[in-house]
C-alpha cells in the first residue's frame, strides 16, 4: 500500500468512527515510512500512535455508544466490581429537586466539550448523602446507565488490608484505573475510608487513608465519573465535602414519592379502592427501597394465591412486615 493510499484509508476510518481500524493503518503507515528509509518520520509517527493508543484507553467519544468494560485484571479483580447498568433515571421516583439536580450532571457530563471550550469543567465528583435505601446506589447505577459508562463499585473487602500502607497503596490502583478507563466509579458506605481524622476511634492507618484519598481525589483530572455515598455524613471527616464537585442530599419519601413506588411496583396488578390514606400513614418511616419491597412482597402473595388484584390489607400487612425487620 502507497503512502497516499494509507492516507484514504485513514481518512475512511476516521469518518467512520472506526478507532482500531484508524490506529491499525497509522502503524502501517510507520512501518511503511521506515522501510522507505525515513526514519525520523516513522519515529514521529509512532510516538503519535502511543499517545493515541493511551487516550483512546482513557476518553471515550461524547455521545458515542457504550464505553467498552476494560475488565479489572491482577489485583483491581480484587479492589473493583464492574458491570453494565440498566437502570434508568426514569425508573427513579424522585422530588422534583433531585431529579433537576441529577439531569444537571447527565447534561454537563454530555456537553462537557461546550463547558471546557469556556474553560469550565463539568460536575464529575459527587458525594451523595441520606439514610439507608433512599435510592444512592439506585443513583450511581442511573447515571452510569444514562452516560453509556460502565460502573465500577469499589469493594472494600478487598481495598481494606491489614498491614500499614496495605490500603493506601490500593486505594492508588484504584486512582490509576479512574484515570485508565472511563466509568462511573462508586464508592458505597464511604464513611468506611472518609471518617474523621481526630474521631474517637482514630488512629494512625485510618489517617493515612484518608489523606491518601484526599490526595488522590484531589489531583484527579481525568474523564470518570467519581460518586461516593454515605449514610453517616456526621461521620465524614470536614476536608472531604470541599473535594466533592456537588453534595446532593437524600431524604425519605414523602406522600406523593411514596405513591409512585407503590403504583409503578404494582401497576401490573390495577389495584382498585385503595385506602391511600391508611397505606400512606403505614408506609410513614420506611425508605424508597422497604417501600419497594413490601410492594413486592404483596405482589408475590397476590400471585402465588391467584388474585388479580392487591388489596390494601395486603399492602398493609406487608407494610407492617417492614417496620418490624427495622425494630
């Protein structure tokens, strides 16, 4: 192939979107120049196809289909759970608070070329608070599925060690894979590595830690999406909320949320004359996910005893069930 007809065919693969095809003529085209006795240009053109090869691993296109999963390998299989999520904002029954402030990271996320030729950078560290199944983790996997990324859930069985260093040293690995691969990476019960330093349980490791976190999330620049989610903010040491781009807050339902999940988890069943008084007041105290449950729990007896519908001392009883698994 002629130096002119490697030209067509980078040309081609470009504008078909093809990346692999684009670096395989490109390294064709170096191997051709050096054999041609250029040398100098063939080096050029290799650097070029290095550094290519290493942002195509890291930024993926806007707007592209999904980010390919770069499987975690060695030691990340331990210290990193990835997947595709199929969970959509829609699914989510929100305030409407939350939900404009979620579509506000889905937007910036997708347009964040606009924002960085005005020299401004898109929200992508978010430190998400509330009490137990308020829909956090429901979240991080909302996001990752609307940005077409792959999630990664950090598992702290595995990033936690024994010895002194041991964490600090993982929690680095996990740092390199946020820069290496594009994703939405979680970290769950983060007051885990984030509590405070001069607590009452404190001591040196916990320390290091944490300002081996504070370090990396600090001097983080790259294209992932970085989601932490506590259900103890009271525990987080003060240092952590000044690294995190947003604070969004979650609370439990109120009446009109508390009804959305009940109807969209029991939809298939038409329910009729539902005391939605007395189902609203059992259903007080409970958070999204216990109301999810006792929804699914009465829908399971509903089949399993052939009614085409769920009443609502049903529901109630069922509702009932999950105030007592709280005591």
């Amino acid at each position: 192939m002629t130096t002119a007809q490697h030209i067509v065919a980078l040309l081609k693969s470009h504008i078909d979107g093809d990346e692999g095809r684009f670096l395989s003529v490109a390294t064709q085209l170096a191997a051709h120049e050096a054999r041609q006795g250029h040398g100098k240009l063939a080096q050029e053109l290799k650097e070029l196809i290095d550094t290519a090869r290493g942002k195509t691993s890291t930024v993926a296109r806007i707007g592209a289909g999904p980010v390919p999963i770069a499987q975690p390998k060695g030691e990340l299989t331990k210290l990193l759970a990835a997947r595709f999520s199929d969970t959509r904002l829609a699914d989510m029954i929100l305030s409407d608070e939350l939900r404009e402030r979620l579509g506000r990271v889905i937007a910036e996320q997708r347009h964040q070329e606009r924002l960085q030729a005005h020299g401004l950078t898109p929200r992508r560290k978010l430190l998400l608070v509330g009490p137990p199944g308020s829909g956090k983790t429901m979240t991080a996997a909302a996001l990752a599925h609307e940005l077409k990324l792959p999630l990664f859930t950090v598992l702290y069985d595995g990033l936690i060690g024994k010895l002194m260093g041991e964490t600090a040293s993982r929690l680095r690995l996990v740092f390199d894979a946020v820069a290496a691969q594009r994703g939405v990476y979680f970290f769950d019960e983060f007051d885990a590595i984030g509590s405070q330093r001069s607590g009452p349980n404190d001591v040196g490791e916990i320390r290091r830690v944490l300002n081996s976190f504070l370090q990396f999330i600090e001097n983080d620049h790259g294209p992932s999406l970085i989601i932490a989610a506590t259900n103890h903010p009271e525990l987080l040491d003060r240092a952590i909320f000044r690294r995190f781009d947003d604070v969004i807050a979650y609370e439990l339902p109120d009446e009109r949320i508390t009804r959305g999940i009940l109807e969209t988890h029991l939809s298939r069943f038409k329910p009729k004359k539902m005391n939605w008084s007395a189902i609203l007041d059992a259903a007080k105290g409970l958070s999204q996910a216990e109301i999810a449950r006792a929804a699914d729990e009465a829908a399971k007896v509903a089949i399993l005893s052939d009614k085409p519908t769920v009443e609502t001392s049903l529901l109630l009883g069922t509702l009932s069930e999950r105030h007592n698994t709280m005591r």
